[in-house]
C-alpha cells in the first residue's frame, strides 16, 4: 500500500528526472546548433546553472557579441534580447518567452518619448540600458546603473540633460552627482513595490545585516542602504563584506549567485508592499523556464529581429557609452 509520502517522493524524483532530462537536452541542442546561453541574474536558479554567461543586461549583450557562437538565446526579458541584436546583428537571437516584458521598458513608450524628446531640444538624452531599441535609437548616450554616474559627471555642470526612463535611479544620480537633470516618469514595478516598513523591521530582527540596494529602488528606502549598486555590484560587494548577514533589496534571482558564491552568509530579501511572500519577484523574468529554453533552441524560435533602421542609430549610443566608460 503506497502512502501520501510515498506519492509525493515518487513525484519529486519525477519532476527531478525531467529536469535532469531538460538539461541534458537543451547542452545537446547546444553544442549542436553551436549555441550560447546567456541568463540574467533575474532567472531562477536552473536556468542561470546551466548558462554560459550570468551576468546583468548589458554585460550578457557585451558577452554575446564576443563568442563565435551562431545563436544567442537571452533568457531574460524582451529589450536584452534586443540589446544583444543591436550589438551582434548578423547573429540569431532568440528569447524563451516572447511575453517577457519589462514594467520600465513599457513605462517609456517610443513615440511619447520622442515627443518629451523634441519639447526640449536644447537637452542631451540619456537613455538607462532597461528601454527598448526604439527609445535607445532617440537616445544620446545609454547609461547602466553601474556606469551612469561616471557618464553624467563627464557631462559640463552646466549641461541640460534627460534621463530616461527611471525615476528613482535618475532621482539617486541627481542626489550623487548634484545635477538636476530632467527625468522621464517611469519606474520598475519590482523596485517600486519594496516595503520600507517591512524593511524596519527586518532591520531590527537582524541588527547587525547589512542592506544592500538597488538604485532603482524609492529613496526612502536608498536612506537605510549600507551599500547601493547595479546587480553586479550588489553581488561583487555581498563577496567580499566581513558582514554575514545582508537584507536584499532587489529582484531575489540575484540570492542565487550571493548564496553560491557564498554559502556561509546568509541572505533574506526585503519584502514587497502589497504581498504576504517573503521575495519580491518579476513576473516577467519568471515566464522564462528551462522547458521553454529547450523548446527556444529546438524550433529556433521565438526570435528578436530589430529593424536594420532603428539597429544602426540604437547602436550609436551604446558605442558612446563604452568610449564613456
């Protein structure tokens, strides 16, 4: 007679088995159609293991665009996938999930951006990385979170500047540079929603964690950060504190790579407003699955296809930004 946990052990091994199966598949289909993986720290943690490259959005189109593979696949959301063509247009692209959006990408439309754009002609466009070919192809310089306060202090104090699309990360380069740069009203849903109560209290209940950051996050919330920065950052910094404990203000897919590149400390994710769940997660992000990835590879498809128009002026600005930097 097979009990409840007999059942339930059988289902796991199961599901442990398909995955493994997936993994052998999708590496087989790889080395085949001479295929490279490049997954954002935002992924869940089977799909950044079996990468090539995990990396933050631009890195992972800069990592792209060095490899002799045929196929990129971007797992990760819509504009990297164009980032990623925008900089290797003769290679395929190819996306999990086609519906893979981005909250700051679609708060700043192309054609009312170009409008907000031509009302102030007399301004330097600054574009962050999180938009789409379009809103690059109006863009002067593209800026990271990594980057965009060493590009903006290269700019005269004097100069008349938009930043576009985020609010928060404008607003926090505007605090950090003393600039008061014109911003476009846009923001990511994820970073909007952390609760700073939430935050207090987990603060009290872990007094001697450090809080780590993300730029895009609201500035009361930056106001108790112990360290602020890209992705990147927030990872490289969380390796190398003599702290512990960290309490992390970004999308929990970067916990992955903190937990294994240091498995000793412990991470716990600052809570989104409006949720009984602990992690704060992009919907996005998640619709992107290791069957979808094997699918992605076999039929070769969905692809991103930029227009060879909008290609070359988006390009243009993302160059600028690497003589920048």
């Amino acid at each position: 007679m097979h009990t409840e946990n007999d059942m339930n052990l059988a289902s796991g091994n199961s599901s442990q088995q398909k995955q493994e199966d997936l993994r052998t598949k999708i590496l087989q289909l790889k080395a085949e159609k001479n295929a490279v993986i490049m997954a954002h720290y935002y992924q869940t943690g089977d799909i950044q293991d079996i990468a090539d490259v995990v990396g933050d959005s631009l890195a992972l189109a800069q990592q792209a665009a060095k490899t002799n593979a045929d196929i990129i696949v971007l797992c990760g959301v819509h504009f990297m996938g164009e980032t990623a063509k925008i900089l290797s247009p003769t290679k395929k692209v190819l996306i999990p999930d086609m519906k893979a959006g981005c909250s700051l990408a679609d708060s700043c439309p192309a054609d009312a951006f170009e409008v907000f754009c031509k009302a102030h002609p007399d301004h330097t466009v600054i574009s962050y990385v999180n938009t789409t070919a379009a809103v690059k192809a109006l863009t002067d310089v593209v800026v990271t979170s990594t980057n965009a306060k060493k590009i903006v202090d290269q700019f005269p104090r004097d100069a008349k500047l938009i930043f576009g699309p985020d609010r928060n990360l404008g607003n926090y380069i505007n605090s950090v540079t003393g600039r008061d740069m014109l911003l476009w009203d846009g923001a990511c849903h994820v970073h909007e929603q952390f609760s700073l109560e939430k935050l207090v209290k987990l603060k009290a209940e872990y007094p001697e964690a450090e809080v780590l950051a993300h730029p895009e996050c609201k500035r009361p919330l930056l106001l108790m950060a112990d360290f602020i920065g890209s992705t990147q950052a927030l990872l490289n910094y969380s390796i190398h504190s003599d702290k512990n404990t960290f309490l992390v203000a970004t999308e929990s897919g970067i916990m992955h790579e903190m937990q294994k590149k240091s498995p000793d400390k412990q991470f716990v994710p600052v809570p989104p407003n409006d949720s009984t769940c602990a992690c704060n997660e992009c919907n996005f992000m998640r619709l992107n699955t290791l069957e979808k990835l094997y699918l992605c590879l076999l039929n070769e498809t969905p692809e991103i296809l930029v227009d060879e128009a909008i290609q070359i002026k988006a390009v243009k600005p993302i160059l600028r930004m690497l003589e920048m930097s």
